[in-house]
C-alpha cells in the first residue's frame, strides 16, 4: 500500500520537475511474474525505471540502505522498504544464494523482479559484463526476461553527485520480452548461465547505446581505487624525497 501512496506523490512531482520519458512500455507484462533487467547508471534509476509503470516492480536493493542509523538510517529503510526493495548482502557466495532464494520468492508471488545484471553502478557510462544470477533466476523461475535501459542518468546524476542536473532529461527504454524455456532444466549449466546472460546484455546494449566492456564493474573499480591509491602513495614518497633532499645537501655543504 505505501508503495501506490510514495508512487502517488514522487510521481507528479518527479513528473514536472526532470520531465522524464519513457519508451516501449508495452512490452512488460501486464500481469504474471517477470524480470526486468536494467542497466544501471546511477541512483535516480530506482525512480525512474518502475515510473512509467502501472505495476509495481520489487528491486533487490543492497543491503547498505537498510543498515544506516540515526535520522537519515531511518528515512533510508522506511523510503527503499516504501517503494518496494528489499535488502540483500552483495558480499557473494552464500549471501548472493540469499539473495537468488529471494528473488524467486518475489517471481513466486507472480511479481515484477528489478535487477541489475551488472551488480553495481557503472563507474563511468558504459556497460559492464553482466553477473549470471540473472540467467539462474530467468530459468528456476521460468519467467521471461525484459531488457531495461535507463538513458541518460549518467549524465543526470554522476557518481558522487546528489543534486542531479536539471537540463538532462532521463528515460527508460524498454524492449521485447526474451523467452528462455529453450534452457529451461540447465540453470546450473554454467555455459548456458554466461550464454544467457550475455544475450540480455546484448540487448540492453542496444536498448542503450552504450559502449561495452566485457569485464565486471565492481572488479573495474577496484583496479581503478588501487591504481589511485598507488599514484596517491607515489606522489606522497615523490614530495617526502623532495623535502628531504635540501636537508641532504645543507649537510654536505656543512661539511
């Protein structure tokens, strides 16, 4: 219930204030359990992707916004709980089979599923290679799979920024449903998992525009936290010999 009522009040507002659009709504199921597979640009995704939609749509949400504490930890779990996410550990192994049982409970129910292939925010505007939970729950579940693209929300919100640009317009695309049942019975088939999952990748890409990089983004950003901190310890060592060396040479003068 609180979903419609936080639906009904961010929308209009939502509405007049970014003028989002949306484009082949048609496509998602009206009724019956479904998964929408969407790229992920940046938060204002989890606003913008269920807006156009007269369903509501359950999104597995990490499990940070539900943790905080204090005023803000509070106004976190009762928004995300409010517009229908539930909290799961991104930690892997036995909290990402967590987080597939939970999954399969929301398709169960005859729900909409939201899920991010990719696992994470892209970094930088492109998209990453996607994670294969997707393919496993497209095929315990038995349920056809929506490409998602949002646009433009990279733009709209970059990382690190919490007021978005008002001159970018964000949108969601959706396309065709794709229909899996030819796999149906080898979801832990790990060759048909990474086939799968690369073909709704596919089709989120051309949905997006997106340039494609066949790496995960959580390992990209990784790399790219080490290598700064690796140019931020180098550049720390280069100012500490350089404030050392007059020291050096006043001792030798001295000599």
């Amino acid at each position: 219930m609180f979903y419609w009522v936080v639906k009904a009040v961010l929308g209009p507002i939502l509405t007049v204030l970014f003028r989002p659009w949306a484009e082949g709504t048609e496509f998602v199921p009206k009724s019956g359990p479904a998964i929408i597979a969407s790229n992920h640009l940046s938060f204002s995704d989890h606003f913008f992707a269920p807006l156009p939609l007269p369903r509501k749509v359950v999104f597995l949400a990490k499990s940070e916004y539900f943790t905080g504490r204090g005023i803000k930890g509070l106004f976190s779990r009762a928004f995300f709980s409010g517009v229908g996410q539930i909290p799961v550990d991104r930690s892997g192994g036995e909290a990402s089979e967590r987080a597939l049982a939970t999954g399969l409970r929301v398709l169960a129910a005859g729900s909409l599923l939201g899920i991010y292939p990719e696992g994470t925010r892209t970094p930088d505007g492109r998209l990453f290679r996607g994670k294969t939970g997707v393919a496993r729950l497209a095929l315990e579940a038995r349920v056809p799979v929506v490409p998602c693209a949002m646009i433009g929300g990279f733009e709209f919100q970059p990382p690190g920024r919490i007021a978005p640009r008002l001159r970018i317009r964000p949108g969601v695309r959706f396309g065709k449903a794709l229909d899996f049942s030819r796999y149906y019975g080898l979801e832990t088939d790990r060759i048909v998992l990474r086939a799968v999952t690369d073909e709704i990748i596919y089709e989120i890409m051309k949905l997006s525009g997106q340039e494609y990089v066949d790496e995960y983004a959580q390992q990209y950003k990784s790399l790219q936290q080490a290598e700064r901190r690796g140019q931020r310890h180098g550049a720390a060592r280069g100012n500490g010999s350089g404030r050392n060396a007059p020291a050096a040479a006043d001792g030798g003068d001295q000599g």
